[in-house]
C-alpha cells in the first residue's frame, strides 16, 4: 500500500490551518459578544490544543510502516517536526498565555 503524499500534505495542511480558522471565528464572535478574559484564554487554549489532537488522529501503524519501508529518513524528519518540534511550540504557547497576567482596566 503506497502512501499518497498529496492526502498526507493535504490532512496536515487541514490539521494546522482549520483551528486557525475556528480561533479567528471565535475570537471574533468574543469581541462583538464581549467575552471576559478568561473565555478568550480557554477559547485559545482549545484552539491550540486542537492542532495537536488532529496530529494524533493522523497516525496510524500502516502508514507510519509505509513511510518507514520507503523512506525512514523522510519518517525521522517528519516526525520531528510535527511529532515534537510542532507541539512543543504549540504547549509552550498554551504555558505562556496561562502566565500572563489579563490586562487591567482602569
């Protein structure tokens, strides 16, 4: 079974590009709304954490093997990249807007 790289290139675009799409939805629907901080913070959260399920969700043994027996290399760099290098950021973020303390009104 031959992995189709356009499908694979194509699901990791949609995995990355889709909660981009939903966080700009929601954080437009919070302003016009008037969300308190602490929903814009959960709603980021969400919409970081989303990109990391949906990397999850893409692997599976038959093809992770498939890449493997045709290229390990391309495996090794792939899964670098979007199996640490991406979520780490993506977690590292979600830390860092859970340290900031919410802007004070006067």
């Amino acid at each position: 079974m031959e992995t189709d790289i356009q499908k694979l290139g194509f699901a990791i675009a949609v995995a990355l590009g889709f909660p981009l799409v939903v966080y700009a939805t929601g954080m437009l629907w919070n302003k016009i709304a008037g969300a308190p901080p602490k929903v814009n913070k959960a709603w980021a959260t969400f919409c970081l954490a989303l990109p990391i399920i949906a990397l999850a969700m893409l692997v599976r043994p038959s093809t992770l093997r498939s890449v493997w027996s045709s290229s390990p290399y391309v495996l090794v760099l792939l899964g670098a990249v979007f199996g640490v290098f991406i979520p780490a950021g993506l977690i590292a973020a979600i830390v860092r807007l859970w340290r900031t303390a919410p802007p004070r009104h006067h």
